[in-house]
C-alpha cells in the first residue's frame, strides 16, 4: 500500500533508478541506489542512501526520507545505466558517449572512471553534431555492452580503451535496449517490433535468431530476461502492452497481456522471485504483475483500499516444469496486478527491484522507495 512508500522530490526529472548490487553473501536489503535525469539544463548522476531505517514508526514502517549521497553532472540525458559492480556506474547518454563513473564509499564522491566519446553516432565519429543517442547499456563484469539510435551494437570491456567488438549495421532501425541471454549472448529489441539475439562469439554480423511481434510493428521499448529459465523474455512497446516470449520455440510471443495505456518504459522480473514482475509506463503507473498463487483462493479484501486489481487469466501446467508465464489454459488459475501508483499522473521512466525493495522515478521530480514490496 501506499503509506509503505517514502518520497523524495529531487527538482530534476528522473529517468534511471538502479539499486547498488549487494556482496553475494548479503543478507541485508539494499541500501543505495543511483538515479539520472533527464530534459534538465544539468542533468545528474546521484547517489542516494535509502533513508534511518533506526527509526521504526508506530506499525513497523521505516521513517526517513531517502538521503542525497553525492552526484555529479551528466553530459546530454541519462538514457540507460547499470551498475557493473559495487563501485562502478556505466550511464548511457542522449549525446551517445558511454561513460563509467566511480563511487568512492570513503568520501562519498562520484568521479567520471572512463568514457567512450560518441560510442554511438550517426555519420561519422569526428563530425560535432555526429552523435547519436546511446539508448542501452548491460553489463556482465567486465563485460559492457551498449545499444543506440544508430543501429549499432558495442561490446566494451572495462578498463579497455578500445571497443572489444562493434557491430556496426547491426539494426537499421535504433535499438532500444539490451539484455545478456547467456555470458555470449545478447538480446536487442528495436523501434519495428523485432527481437533478435546475438551471439558474441561468431564473428558475423547477423543476429542468430529474429523474432517479431506480428503485423503492427509496434516500436519495442524495453526487455528483460528471466532470471532462472532463460528461454522466458518479457517486453514492453510503444503500445503498453506486455509480450512474454518462448525463444525455443516459434518467432512471436507466447502471450500478449494488455497493460498500460502508454508506451512501457521497463520491465523487470524480480531476480530473485521472477513469479513477480514490474513495469512501468508514460501513463503514470507502476504495475506488480503475481503469478505466484492461485488468486481465486485469496480473500476478497483485496479489492478494497487504494488498490486497482484486476485479474488476468493464466494456468500452470506443473509449475516446477513449466513457468507460470508460458502457460495459456486460462482455467486453471488467474494473475493479479496490482498498480502500486493509483493516482500518478506524469510518467513513471524507470524502476528496480532487489529483495523486499522498489526504487522508482517520475517526469514528477520524484523519486520513490517502498522498502516492504511483499509485506
């Protein structure tokens, strides 16, 4: 519910919200995360602590807003970032330069680490005006990959001067995000409704597998991977809708759930319980899609509050065997959605999961933490 949600009006727009990776071992939630922002006249890279947590309120809530660490300015708009380690940030910018930037634990500083100047750009490297939007970036450590406008795939590796690898015709239309499938393989979706996967070892420059949401070519916004079975990939597109995708088998998506009434900005499965997924859209909302349980058992209390809950049709076959997101007998049990927004108005650009804890930013100037997700 909402009261669960501390926010922070921060007189910048927000287009990126990533946690800080914890240590493996952690047991603790997490307790930083970074933020970029966007269409200001000086767009920033933040680091922030996610409030007290020493001050429990009357019913067990954390009190505290979230605390401004450091920052430091960002050339052009923050278009995508992801953490490649503890101390390490690579942004992705509207200028197209890739830039990693380092957080110093010890003075709370962030510094610029190492940049590639117009990793992505439409005519020519050298030309003032050539760059070209870099609009996604993921990383497996050491390795950075980087989409963009210009159809163009690089492969980075950190503390390299040099691009390791750049498919340089890679889409003809821009690209718009990217996700590992395996350590080799990457995925990109691109602005015509196409999927495709890459695979890093071969030397052609031709995906290894296209796949395509049928007739209307609605641009694809966002991907992500499931973090246990890796054959299950969710997008998101210009249309709202979710599409969830087999990649064993045929070229379309499995199922098509409609979602938002905007383009859908992000979409991640909980890494570590991927029955739950998050997406976000220009329509101001925030949905927590549950394929955990069978709804029609749960009591009907659900519907009442500030909650908006709808139930989408789905089964399970045998869910140790197959996920729940494949399945299509709409008999056997239900989904619920949750808008964890009700009343939002402006979009919401970007969130992220870890543990019991959402981070997530707004055209608004506000960032926002619930730190009891599950509660």
């Amino acid at each position: 519910a909402m009261e669960d949600v501390c926010a922070k009006f921060v007189s910048q727009k927000i287009s990126k919200t990533r946690w800080r990776p914890l240590p493996a071992a952690a047991l603790q939630p997490p307790d930083l995360f970074a933020t970029g922002s966007w269409d200001n006249e000086d767009n920033r890279i933040s680091i922030w602590s996610v409030g007290d947590t020493g001050n429990v309120g009357v019913s067990g809530e954390y009190q505290g807003e979230p605390q401004l660490l450091c920052d430091i300015r960002h050339n052009g708009d923050v278009m995508d970032m992801q953490f490649l380690d503890q101390e390490r940030i690579v942004v992705a910018s509207s200028t197209g330069t890739v830039t990693v930037f380092r957080y110093h634990q010890n003075n709370q500083t962030l510094s610029a680490n190492q940049r590639w100047e117009k990793a992505h750009y439409h005519v020519d490297q050298d030309t003032s005006c050539g760059g070209a939007a870099c609009t996604g970036v993921i990383c497996n450590k050491p390795e950075i990959v980087t989409v963009g406008e210009d159809g163009r795939i690089n492969l980075f590796r950190a503390d390299q001067k040099d691009a390791v690898r750049t498919i340089d015709n890679a889409d003809s239309s821009t690209l718009h995000a990217v996700t590992f499938l395996r350590t080799t393989e990457i995925l990109t979706v691109n602005s015509i409704g196409q999927l495709k996967i890459w695979d890093l070892r071969q030397q052609r420059n031709e995906p290894s597998q296209i796949f395509s949401l049928t007739g209307d070519r609605v641009p694809l916004h966002c991907v992500d991977r499931h973090p246990n079975q890796q054959h299950i990939v969710a997008t998101g597109g210009q249309d709202g809708m979710l599409s969830i995708w087999d990649i064993r088998q045929g070229t379309m998506p499995v199922s098509l759930l409609n979602a938002h009434e905007a383009e859908m900005w992000e979409v991640h499965f909980h890494p570590s319980n991927p029955d739950h997924l998050f997406t976000c859209s220009e329509d101001g909302s925030l949905w927590h899609w549950d394929t955990s349980r069978d709804v029609s058992e749960k009591p009907s209390f659900l519907h009442q509050g500030g909650r908006s809950t709808a139930y989408f049709s789905h089964s399970t076959i045998n869910q140790s065997v197959v996920s729940a997101w494949l399945s299509n007998d709409p008999t056997k049990d239900r989904m619920e959605i949750t808008n964890l927004i009700p009343n939002q108005t402006l979009s919401v650009n970007s969130l992220d999961i870890l543990g019991p804890c959402l981070v997530y930013g707004t055209d608004a100037e506000a960032i926002y933490v619930n730190r009891q997700l599950f509660a």
